[in-house]
C-alpha cells in the first residue's frame, strides 16, 4: 500500500467497502477512525481475503482499488477528434445501408411487375437491414463512443429486441431464399411457390424470429456505473456511466 495514500481516504474508502459488500457484522466502522495506517491496512485485507463473506472477491478488489487510486479520466473515453472521424464513417455508412433499403422498398412495392416470389424474400431482407440501420445501429455507435447509454431502460429492451428480430428474420429469409433457389435449378418444371405462399412463410419468420428474441423483453436493462475520478468518491457528486445489456441476473 502506498505511503501517499491520506489515512483519512484509507479510512472512508473502507467505509464504502463495508457498506457496499455488507461486512458490518464483522467490521466496526464507528472504530475505524480511531486506527492508524497499519491497522486499517488489515482490515482491507481481511475483507479481499474474507471470501466467507464475498460472493465476488475480484469486485471488492476492483472496488477498492478504484476508491484508492482513481483515474482522472473515465475508461474509454475518445478524443474529439476520433469521436468526428468516427461519426463521418458511421454516418456515411448509415446513410448508404438506409438509402439503399428505401430503394428497394420503392422498386419492389411500386412496380406490380417487380412483386414476385424471390423479390418478396428481398423486400423482407431489405426491412429488417432498415429496421436494424434505424433502429439499433444509431443508438449503438452513440453508446460506443461516449461509454454511456443515455436512452433510458425501455429503448434499451427494444434495442437489444430489434437487434436479435431482425438478424434473426435475415436469417431465415436467407434460408427460404437458398431453399427457392435450390426447388428452380433442381427442379424447374416443378411449379414455384405463389406469392400467397411467401406471405405466409415470411409471417413465420416474423413470429419465430419475435418468439426467439423474447428473452430480450424479460432480461434486458442497464446497469449503471461509477466512472473513475480525480478526487474521492465520497467528496463528489460524480456522473454515472449507464450500459444497455442483456441478463439473466
């Protein structure tokens, strides 16, 4: 432990680990302030070492050591300058995948010649890339880049929903495709499948991909973090990181 460290954050940052780790049954805090250095230094040891009392020995570790030594930036924080570069790219990017959907949308369902049974399985490829461009890769190049997830717990359950329907949906669309393809080249006197047909198939995807994503409507929600800061968690009011995640804790 280092001499520079001041008795008193010695002191409050083991305040914190016993509230936090609920460890009063066997540490006195009202005691604390009347130890020395060497005696507090025990008592951190004995709580990493306690793992009676511990569920996670590495989080009482992290915790400390974030109390003792913080860092007067917070963790993967982006020069300006990046965080522009990076922002130009994603937006080009963005703006290529959503244009080109629309377009696809526009060809296929303005065109009555265009609506056959292969352009209905691109039409609902097209959706679900739309769906996952606007609805999931905006918020989540924001979160990236800033380390924090400032859209709150409800769109953070439908953004990890959509992300998971409409991978899922290309998914399947892909296999559908792969199958019609094989039934024209193996197959080409046998009559295709009608448009009816594709509607019917594509509404199943939809549900099973919906079906197999509904664990991200009962598990997802964000877990907020202290970030690391210049001075003792105990003297400020510091801002808190938010993450947007899927758990079964």
């Amino acid at each position: 432990m280092s001499e520079n460290v001041d008795v008193e954050l010695l002191v409050n940052c083991t305040i914190l680990a016993v509230q936090r780790f609920e460890l009063i049954s066997i540490v006195n805090i009202s005691l604390l302030h009347s130890l020395n250095r060497s005696d507090i230094i025990g008592v951190l040891t004995g709580i990493i070492d306690n793992k009676d009392n511990l569920d996670n020995i590495n989080d009482a570790k992290d915790f400390l050591t974030e109390c003792l030594f913080p860092s007067p930036t917070r963790p993967y924080e982006l020069p300006w300058e990046q965080k522009t570069v990076w922002a130009i790219i994603f937006g080009f990017m963005l703006f290529v995948a959503i244009a080109g959907n629309c377009i696809v949308l526009w060809i296929v369902t303005g065109h009555r010649s265009m609506r056959t049974a292969t352009n209905y399985f691109l039409l609902n490829l097209s959706i679900a890339d739309l769906l996952m461009s606007s609805l999931n890769c905006i918020f989540n190049f924001i979160f990236m880049v800033n380390s924090d997830w400032p859209f709150g717990t409800i769109y953070c359950t439908i953004n990890n929903f959509m992300a998971n329907v409409t991978v899922s949906t290309s998914v399947f669309t892909l296999v559908a495709i792969s199958f019609d393809r094989y039934i024209a080249i193996v197959h080409p006197l046998k009559r295709r499948t009608s448009r009816r047909k594709v509607r019917i198939i594509l509404a199943l995807i939809w549900v099973l991909s919906c079906i197999l994503s509904a664990p991200c409507l009962l598990y997802s929600n964000t877990m907020t973090k202290r970030p690391k800061l210049l001075l003792p968690t105990f003297m400020v009011n510091p801002a808190f990181l938010s993450n947007c995640a899927t758990s079964n804790k």
